[in-house]
C-alpha cells in the first residue's frame, strides 16, 4: 500500500512537470534513481554492506522533521523543517551549509521548483513556511546542506535519463510525501492529543511510537510543542522504515501544545 502511494505521488508529480516527461515515468519512487529497476528492494540503508548508493541512501539515516510553529501553516497541521540524510552513526555528513556537492548548491531553489513543478511549489508554500517569512532562502538552505547529501539523487544515479534539476524536486515532493503520510497532527488527534493542551512529552512520544513502531524525538521552546524528529532508515524500492530516534527528547514532563 505504501509503495503504491509513492508510485502515485511520484507519478502525479511528473504529470505536474509536463507532458514531455510522461514517456519517461518508471516504476521508481520519489527519491530513488532511474536505476530503481536494478535496485534490489531487500537492500536497507545502513544494513546492508556495499549496498549501492544510487539504491540507498549512503548517509542512511533520514531524519524528517516537521515543526509546530504558531502563525504559519495550517492550523491543523505540522509544517516542514526538513528531510535530513545522517551518517549511519548519527551525525551530520558534508560540509557545513554546503552540504556534500557544492556544485549542485543553489541561490534560489523556489525559482527552480517554480518553474519545474508548480503544484509543488505551491504545495511548499502552505506545508514548508518559513517562520522568517522568506520561504525560498529556507528551502534553498535545506537543499545545499541536507539534500546534496542524499547520495540516491546523484544526477549520475538517474543515468541518460535525468533532467535537468529533477533531484532537486524529487528531494522536496518525497519530504511532503512523508509528512502526508505520518501526518502527525491526525496521529496525535487520534490519541486525544489536540491544540489547546497540555500533555506530557511521554505521551506524545507514546501516541506517535503506537501509530509508527518507533520512538520520535521531541523539541520544545519556552515550554512549548516545537518539533518531532523521525528517524528512517530506507529500503531497496524507497520505502521508509521507521526507526527509533537517535537522540532523546529536548525536554520533558509537560509541554504546552498550543492552538495556531
Ligand atoms: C499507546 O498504547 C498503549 C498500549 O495500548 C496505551 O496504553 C497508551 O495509552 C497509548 N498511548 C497514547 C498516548 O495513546
């Protein structure tokens, strides 16, 4: 069911790019190279040894962040920070704001997607604010350092086949997937969670470990919800595993989940 999905989000995506990409849709999920059709789907990041790096990602561990920030986005729903790739052991590869290709950083990523894939952008719009209000500076930051690091969007990885900037929007389209999918504002509802209340960080930790199988990370401000860290590890055919987080919760006890 899962797979399927990212099938459809993928297609829907290209079908947004133009018609001219549409002889060119294959059976790969978003964030998986053209070369998925080799890719062995038993293969998981940071499991398998010599897996290769266009079938799962070398910095293995995706960490996907969405915030709760008051004044910005929908208020029955989390936004995007970002979409994270890890070393294996946890820590942040590449260098700095630059990420891991330097070659592929740039100025203004909204421009790119913009012209690419407008429904994304718009997409980007409501689910990824910027609480600075300038959108586009904080995608392009979250592309240079985090998204030149996901090794299966090398261009070299999409062979003959690859467009022009196409890593640049599959990176984004897979992020908002993932929010779609663990929507974390329904996750938390369903286990009488809601705005306007005061729970413990434990419970939230619990209602999001009994609906995904793994403990998030839990940040907070001022004795406020802020952000929730989920770890991933992925798969051969693009699924996302779960996995329990890295690093504990920033704070504890009980922490206001404000109305936005
Ligand atoms: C998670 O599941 C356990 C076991 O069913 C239950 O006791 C607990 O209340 C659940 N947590 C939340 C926050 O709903």
């Amino acid at each position: 069911m899962k797979f399927s999905f990212f099938l459809n989000a993928r297609f829907a995506g290209l079908v947004a790019i133009g018609s001219t990409l549409l002889s060119q849709v294959s059976a790969a999920p978003t964030l998986l190279s053209r070369q998925a059709d080799s890719c062995s789907a038993d293969a998981i990041s940071c499991s398998t040894s010599n897996a290769d790096s266009c079938c799962v990602p070398a910095y293995g561990l995706m960490v996907h962040v969405q915030q709760w920030i008051e004044g910005y986005g929908p208020s029955d729903a989390f936004t995007m920070h970002g979409l994270w790739p890890d070393t294996c052991s946890g820590g942040i590869p590449g260098d700095g704001n630059s990420g891991c290709d330097a070659s592929r950083n740039f100025d203004d990523v909204g421009e790119i997607i913009q012209g690419l894939d407008s429904s994304l952008y718009n997409q980007m719009n409501t689910y990824w604010p910027s609480y600075t209000g300038d959108n586009p500076s904080f995608w392009t930051h979250e592309w240079n350092k985090h998204g030149t690091c996901v090794t299966t969007l090398d261009p070299e990885c999409f062979g003959d086949d690859y467009q022009e900037n196409e890593d640049v929007v599959g990176y984004f389209q897979k992020t908002l997937d993932l929010r779609t999918e663990y929507n974390l504002y329904a996750i938390l509802s369903d286990a009488g969670i809601t705005p306007g209340g005061e729970y413990t960080v434990a419970e939230f930790e619990s209602a999001i470990e009994n609906s995904t199988g793994a403990t998030p990370r839990v940040t907070c401000s001022s004795g406020a919800l802020e952000e929730i860290w989920l770890y991933f590890y992925v798969e051969g055919n693009g699924e996302y595993v779960p996995t329990d987080a890295f690093s504990g919760s920033s704070c504890s006890g009980s922490i206001e989940y404000p109305n936005k």
